[in-house]
C-alpha cells in the first residue's frame, strides 16, 4: 500500500509538471517583447505558443486528445489573464487567434506521428497551413500607403528631414515620424510660411519652428483662417538630443517661440509638466509627454481661428522616436511602437490611423496580472495533475508493455 500511495503521488507530481512548466515557459518566453513596447498583446506570444504546443504534440503524440486540449488551454489561459488584467482589455480576435495557434500545432504534430484517423496526416498538414495563416495574417499589419494622399506642409526646426552629423554637416533623412506621415500624405517641408499659398496644401504641422518674422506669422494666421488646419507643436523646454552646438543656427530652439501668435489665438496653456508622462487620451491612445504644456490637464487644445482650425499640443518632444519607437527599423509596424503617438498625428491631421494598441497600465496593473497569471497556471496544472494523472500512469505503463513485447519478440 504505502508503495501504491507513492506511485501515485509521484504520478501525480509528473502530471502536474507536464502542464505546469509549458504554461511558465510559453509566458516567460513573451514577456520579453511585452518589456519592450509595453503592449499586452496575445500575438506576442503566439510564436513561442506554436512552437513549444509542435513539440508537446510530437512528443506526447500517444497521450489522449483530453490531455493534449488540457495542456493547450493551460498554456494559453495564463496568457490572456495577463494580457487581461494588465491592460484592461480582453481582445476576443487576438485570444481566439493565440488559442488556435496553441491547438493546431498540437494536434497536427500528435497526427502527423500517430494518425487515430484515416488520412490523418494530410489533415494535420491542413492544421499545419491554418495555424501558419493565422499567424501571418493575424497580428497588426504595418500600415501601407493610402491611395489618395493629400499635401500636408511640414514648418520645423526639428530634425525631421535630414540627420544630424555634427558640426561638419548634415545628410538627408527621414524622421521615422515622417516615414508614418508618407503613407497618408504627401508630405511638403516649409521653409517660409508665406509660400502656404503656393503649395495647395490645407493641412500644416507646425512643430518647434525657428524664429519667424511677424509677417511669416501673419501669412500663417491669413492661411488658417482661410480654411486650414494647423497641428502645432509648441515645446516649453524642448528635450530632443542634438549634436550640434549650442547657438548653432540649425539646433531647434529649446523653447518655443510661437508665443505671439499663440496669444493673437487666445491660447495659453495653464500647467506645464516637467516630467516624463504616460498620458491617456479619451479613446485609449498612449502618448508620451516629455516637459509638456497642458491645457487645463488636457493634452491638445483644439480651437476654431476663422474657417480654420488650431489643433495645439505643448509638446514637440513626443513626435521624437525615442518616446514612440522601441524599434528603428520597424516605424510602420504598431506591434513596434511603444506609444499611439504615429495614430494620434494622423487621425488629429484627418486621416485613417491603427486602433489603439493595448498598452499596460501602471506598474501595478502589471505585477497584479502576473501573480494571476502565475496562479491561473499553476491551478490549472494542479487539476489537471489531480485528474490526469491517472491517464499518465495508464499510457506509461502501456507503453512499457509494447516496449516489453518488441523486446522479446526480437530475442526470439
């Protein structure tokens, strides 16, 4: 008796090792992205999901399919209850999507080794082409230039079309900013306001410009009130790294100096906001603010000026790639973002932008959604230990019974 006690017990202890350490190793091995954008995003973790359940399949292809569809779930679960309570959304398309890319794999690799069913091969390499699909297909796509792009002038001080490279020169370049603005727009850089006129263009993002002349001001407040629409950046205490020299005449004024006609407006922010802060907007989005003027806490201001529209933020740091981008090479890729700030310029400026990413919260949030997720896990093994093991003992045993039988069927 007390050998039988043990045999089950450590029966038990295997079963629950068998589905508890998948499920830690599947939401270790996406954690790592999520660190780096700050997005609980399920499709994070699908790469590792396929991978790891292909591996369980064809390892434990003689196991039940109750078993296989226990440790699947118990891999997934975990997953979306962190993803769940750190952001504070349940995405129904990304969840179904990551529990597919658990369950196919799965059982296509146990077929492809052990086929129940006729044919059961050829039905597991279709598994093997659905899961592929969804993880091609499933994830937030980069954006793509639009088809119509309408002008959009481009008044800066900012580095946003030629890189930096000391006091020796400059070179052309892109802002990765830019780069996500051309698939929109066609993007016109400004020299002088008052050749709005001859551009065509109705939409101006107007961010940290140099000093202008009173009539450059007046050509930009004419161009406005005529039907424009201005998105203007307007920084306190600008943070952007440069290489240049302080005085140099290309660095962009560390405060702005916009003030004269910002007060011709009537505007004038009431909190500046030294720190760096993650701000919400009303529809979700992130920015990131970095020594930012608000308006009565808000981030932007909007303001009719005439037939015209004002679109004021006090901040120009947030458009820097540093705050917006975890991944230079990627700025057209959302899942690469660390902040909505690429969306919010292009729905403020009138055109088509990515839902929402869905970013962690606070600190909290996110310690709180591991320990569930830790917890959900590891109960999850321990009912499966509790009901399974019996099934672990019963397939171990039938296994060693056809080994047996090979063997002596050989030594005859």
């Amino acid at each position: 008796m007390p050998g039988g006690g043990a045999g089950r017990a450590m029966a038990r202890a295997k079963a629950f090792l068998g589905l508890w350490l998948p499920a830690m190793a599947v939401l270790l091995a996406g954690l790592w992205r999520a660190w780096q954008t700050g997005q609980a995003d399920p499709w994070d973790w699908s790469i590792a999901v396929a991978g790891l359940m292909a591996l369980i399949g064809f390892l434990l292809a003689n196991r039940t399919i109750v078993m296989l569809i226990w440790i699947a779930l118990g891999v997934v679960a975990p997953v979306l209850v962190f993803c769940a309570m750190a952001s504070g959304q349940l995405r129904l398309l990304p969840s179904l999507g990551l529990a597919l890319t658990a369950l196919l794999p799965l059982v296509a690799a146990a077929w492809l080794r052990h086929p129940p069913i006729l044919r059961g091969r050829m039905a597991a390499m279709g598994m093997i082409v659905a899961a592929a699909a969804i993880l091609y297909f499933g994830p937030a796509s980069s954006l793509a230039a639009a088809d119509a792009r309408p002008k959009l002038a481009v008044l800066t001080g900012l580095p946003l079309f030629w890189d930096e490279m000391g006091p020796a020169g400059t070179g052309p370049r892109d802002a990765p900013i830019i780069t996500v603005l051309r698939t929109r727009f066609t993007v016109l850089p400004l020299d002088d306001p008052r050749d709005l006129p001859g551009t065509g263009a109705r939409r101006l993002l107007i961010a940290q410009p140099r000093a202008l002349a009173p009539e450059q001001l007046v050509a930009i407040d004419t161009w406005v009130r005529a039907g424009g629409t201005a998105l203007v950046l307007a920084d306190p205490l600008l943070r952007w790294p440069s290489d240049l020299a302080l005085g140099d005449r290309r660095r962009a004024p560390t405060s702005s100096l916009l003030q004269p006609l910002l007060t011709h407006w009537g505007v004038a922010p009431d909190r500046f906001e030294s720190r760096e802060v993650r701000q919400f907007l009303a529809d979700g989005r992130l920015l990131t603010l970095s020594g930012a003027w608000l308006s009565h806490g808000r981030t932007m201001t909007a303001r009719t000026i005439g037939r015209g529209t004002l679109l004021l933020i006090g901040d120009a740091d947030l458009i820097d790639d540093r705050l917006w981008l975890a991944d230079p090479a990627q700025p057209l890729n959302p899942r690469s973002w660390i902040a909505d700030t690429p969306a919010a310029l292009l729905l403020w400026l009138g055109a088509a932008a990515p839902a929402p990413r869905p970013w962690m919260r606070t600190p909290a949030d996110v310690m709180l959604a591991l320990r569930w997720a830790i917890l959900v896990g590891t109960g999850w093994a321990m009912v499966g230990g509790a009901l399974l093991w019996a099934r672990f003992t019963d397939r171990d045993e039938e296994q060693k019974v056809k080994t047996s039988k090979g063997t002596r069927g050989k030594s005859i």
